[in-house]
C-alpha cells in the first residue's frame, strides 16, 4: 500500500465514521460539563472527609514515564482521545485547540482555586502532561483507525 493509499484510508471522512465537527464539539462540551459538574455535586453532597477519598483515588498515580506521574484522570484524558482520533481524524487541528484550551482552562482555574479557597484540597490541578497523554490517545486511536481500515481494504 502507498502512502497515499494509506492516507486516504485514515483521513477519509466516509470509511469509518462520518460525523461533522459540530456534533464533535457537542460531545466535547458534553463531556467536559460532565467532568465539571459531577465532582461538584459530590463536593456540595458529600462531606469534606469522603470528598477527600474521591479526589485521592482520582489522583493516585498510575503510571510513571521520564518522572512524570499519570493519575487516573490522564488515563481517562487517553481513553477519550482514542475515541476522538478514531472518530474524528479529519478533524485533529480543531482537537489540538480543544486540547490545548482545556489544559489553560484547568490550569488558570486551579490558580484561582488556590487563591480563594481555604482547604489545601484544589480541584482543577491543570497538568502540562496531559497535552502528551490527549496526543498520545489521539495518535492510538488514529492508528487504531488505519488498522481497521486497512484490514478492511
């Protein structure tokens, strides 16, 4: 198989999944509304001891890779740009955006967190390496797509 054979195979928007970057940016804001409101609710349900044991086991270390910690909310940062690189190939210069708009958004919202709260318990940590885990999920999936697609052929 050439590389141009290969390349249209993985960015051809009708030989897996033909969805528009509208829908991709409602499941997006879906999603990440998602990330956003259930730690809340469970933070203005529960008391500060049992919110506690959710933020630990959120953020317990996973993996180590160079001295970098991945936690289990990179895992599921990974999980998601599987599904997003498979899905939405073509549309990977508007997933960097949102990549890189998210990670600002946690990381200056955690800064503001710091600032007003009085427990050491910040929510929104904004991790740098979560660039590398979004890209990494999206270069699996996109792969993953190539593969399918390429069996298929």
């Amino acid at each position: 198989m050439n590389f141009q054979k290969a390349t249209h195979l993985i960015f051809n928007k009708n030989s897996c999944v033909n969805l528009k970057a509208k829908l991709l940016l409602f499941i997006y804001v879906f999603i990440a509304t998602c990330i956003v409101l259930v730690p809340t609710f469970i933070k203005m349900t529960k008391s500060e001891a049992e919110f506690r044991k959710y933020y630990h086991a959120a953020t317990d270390t996973v993996i180590t890779i160079n001295g970098c910690k991945l936690d289990w909310w990179s895992v599921t940062h990974f999980m998601l740009y599987i599904i997003l690189g498979f899905a939405f190939p073509h549309l990977w210069c508007l997933l960097l955006v949102c990549s890189i708009s998210w990670e600002m958004l946690e990381y200056f919202t955690g800064c503001i967190e710091r600032t007003f709260k009085q427990s050491d318990l910040v929510y929104w940590c904004g991790k740098w390496s979560d660039l590398f885990v979004n890209t990494s999920g999206f270069i699996v999936g996109l792969t993953l797509r190539y593969a399918i697609t390429f069996l298929q052929s």
